[in-house]
C-alpha cells in the first residue's frame, strides 16, 4: 500500500462538496460506500463497470477521487482504470479495494491507494479524506 499523499485539491476549491467516483459492481458494497461518503458531505457518482466510470469522468471533470474495485465486468479491470485516470487526470486521488487481487508491481499509478476486502468503511473515508487535502 502506497502512503497517502494529499493532492493539490485545487479542484476542489470554493466547491461545497468534494465529488467521488464509486466504481463497484458488487450493489451492496457500493452502497455502503456510497452512504459512507455522502454521510461525510462528499457527492457521490456510481458506476459498475470501469467502461462506466470512463464514461462519467468523460462527462464531469469536477471529480475529485475515484474509488475502485479491481475485479468488474467490462473491457478493462480497475488497476487498469486508476492507470488511465492518472495518466489523464493527474489531479485525482484514487483507491482500488479488491478482496481477491493484491497489486503486482506497476498495478497502481504512484499516489494510489489500495484497501484489501473486507474493509471498515472509516478506513475507506479517512484515506479518501487524506487524498484530498480534508
């Protein structure tokens, strides 16, 4: 697991609410995250696919941090989708949970994050939290 490193959270600046990008195929998982980061204030966009979660980033460029699972259905998995958001959204902070990949070598972009399944939905908030400067 990589340290949490705050981002520039320029982005976020003079917004009321930080935006999060839950990526999750797994309903109940996702709502616990969900729920999680809108008890704390954060806005929260859902997807259950990383092909979705394109899509979205495509559409919004006020998203502050991705939360990902690694194993989904679609076209890429999520070490591949935190890959492509920090090579084209630098300013993103970003977390893969999974419960049966661990990250190899050059899995995670620099500055990632991983939590192992099952987690505590606090630690999930406080790194997302770290991430962005809160």
């Amino acid at each position: 697991m990589n340290p949490v490193a705050p981002l520039d959270s320029q982005a976020s600046a003079g917004r009321q609410h930080p935006v999060a990008l839950i990526v999750e195929d797994e309903m109940l998982v996702r709502m616990v995250l969900v729920d999680t980061l809108m008890d704390d204030g954060f806005e929260v966009i859902e997807a259950t696919s990383a092909d979705e979660a394109l899509l979205a980033l495509n559409r919004r460029d006020d998203v502050d941090l991705v939360i990902s699972d690694v194993e989904m259905p679609g076209s890429i998995n999520g070490f591949t989708l935190a890959r492509r958001v920090a090579e084209e959204r630098p300013n993103i902070g970003i977390i893969i949970v999974s419960g049966r990949a661990s990250p190899q070598q050059g899995d995670l972009p620099e500055g990632a994050n991983f939590i192992a399944k099952p987690f505590y939905p606090d630690t999930v908030l406080t790194t997302a939290n770290a991430m962005i400067g809160r």
